[in-house]
C-alpha cells in the first residue's frame, strides 16, 4: 500500500518555558499545513492527512538551538507497518525559548487504498540529551481511511497561487492569501459521460453575515471521461481586519449532491501597530 510522502516542517518554538521532560503533545489533524483542526479522523481516499503536533522538553545548546529526530510509522488494522519513511533530523534556532516547538507531518492517502482503521505512531529522539530526562517520546492516534465521495480534499491556504507556500488561516490587511484544493468524487451524465462541478466560497463575518452579495465562484462543466480530479483555486485578498469564517460550498452538477465545510480566518489590520529605533 502507498501512504504517500512523508514532509515534516517546522516553526518557531512556542511561548518560553522550563525544559523538562520530553514529550509529544496536541497531536491533531489540519486542514492543509499550519491549518485549522479537522472535527475528527475521518479521512476520505485521496486525501492528504496532516496532523500538527507539539514537542515540549527539548533540550536547548548554548546558541539557543534545539536538535531533534522525528520519525512516523502507520499501521493497519492488524497492526502490520505498512509505512515508515526516512527519519528526519531537525535543528533550529530555538528564539521564544522554553525548548517547546510546533511541527507536523503529512501523509498522502491514495484512492486505491482500502478504507479502514489505522493507527500512526511519531516517535521523536532529543540529540542533545540530558542525563536527567528521556531521550526520546512518542504519540500515537488512531484514524479512519473512508471511501471517497463527491468533495473537496488536499485543501491548502498558501502566500502563492501554486500552493508551494503554505500559510494559516491568518493574515495582515492588505494582504492576499490563495486557496488550492481539488474536486473529486463526481458523476457523470449518463449519456455524455461527462461532469461537472461548481464551488463557492463565501466570507462570513463574526455574526455569519455574508461579507459579499454573491460568493466567489469556481466552475467546471464538460469534464471528460478520465478526469477524475479538478483543480480548485481561489484568491482571498484581505482588506478588513476582525474575525471571519471562510466557507466553501461544493455542488455536483449532474447528482446535484451539495457538501460543505469552513475554516476560520482572522485578519489583523497592522495600521496602528507602532514599531520603535533607539
């Protein structure tokens, strides 16, 4: 079975703290990377599982740095590993101190797999040790492979249009973020063999009040036989800050079977924000 690639990327360490012991915590699936948290574990075939995870306890070297082995493991329902890639060494500078960082993985799930349980494991190894704590900690959490239906996976907000840069679901007024995703899990005419998709993607204010008259709107109609998947993408200009709720509405054109999910936004407006020289 192919599980996909295994990425890891990493941010800045978390508010300052005393090192204590090593401990992996938080562990949580994301829409895309840096993203919100899915409501469960269920995930769809063809889906890209992200899960963001917290690493407390690592020891800090005289520059500030932290170095750290991350490894995953996935396993079937009979416990069989059926996905273990490469470890992956990580150091960076820990700036906020407290020996505390945000990191997560990704696991590409393909359409050909069988739906069922599975349980992943990260396993993540100090390489500066101290003799009065673990050298290494570990998490697991079970999820679900579902069959696919008609939706949107592998969503991403990213800085570029290509979705090469991932972003969270935040940004500055003045600012455009992308959305990248991709349609599947569609009908065809029965005469035509073809498809069709439509998706909308609506602001909502922090009272659920539409920020615009009509949604955005991403259209396909057509769809040869053999085109299982579309791309999806959307700019999303920022101008107001506050808090918003990004929702994303997706209409098979031939079953006419609609599905929806949302993610939170906050927009921060830098306007009165005042730096200093000295």
């Amino acid at each position: 079975m192919n599980l996909g690639v295994f990425l890891l990327t990493f941010a800045l360490a978390a508010a300052p703290g005393q090192e204590g012991r090593l401990e992996v915590s938080g562990v949580r699936a994301t829409y895309g990377e840096l993203g919100a948290t899915r409501p469960d574990w269920k995930i769809p075939l063809g889906e890209a599982l992200h899960v963001a995870f917290d690493i407390s306890g690592l020891t800090t070297d005289p520059s500030g740095h932290v170095r750290y082995r991350t490894v995953l493991e996935v396993e079937n329902s009979r416990g069989e590993k059926i996905f273990r890639p490469e470890p992956i060494e990580s150091s960076l500078l820990n700036i906020q101190g407290g020996g505390k960082v945000r990191d997560s993985v990704v696991v590409l799930t393909g359409v050909e797999q069988t739906p069922g349980s599975y349980r992943l494991k990260l396993t993540v190894t100090d390489l500066q040790p101290r003799k009065d704590s673990p050298r290494e900690a570990s998490a697991t959490q079970d999820f679900a492979l579902v069959p696919q239906e008609f939706g949107l996976v592998r969503f991403q907000l990213s800085y570029d249009r290509l979705g090469q840069m991932p972003a969270p679901p935040a940004g500055g007024a003045g600012q455009t973020l992308f959305v990248n995703a991709a349609a599947v899990g569609f009908k065809r005419d029965a005469q035509s063999n073809q498809g069709g998709i439509q998706v909308e993607m609506s602001v909502l204010d922090s009272s659920d009040r539409p920020m615009t008259p009509k949604p955005a709107l991403v259209q396909a109609k057509g769809i040869p036989a053999g085109l299982d998947v579309i791309p999806v993408r959307f700019d999303l200009p920022l101008m107001r800050g506050g808090t918003y709720r990004l929702v994303f509405k997706s209409t098979d054109l031939v079953s006419k079977k609609s599905t929806s999910f949302s993610v939170p936004l906050i927009v921060t407006d830098f306007a009165g924000a005042q730096g200093s020289t000295r």
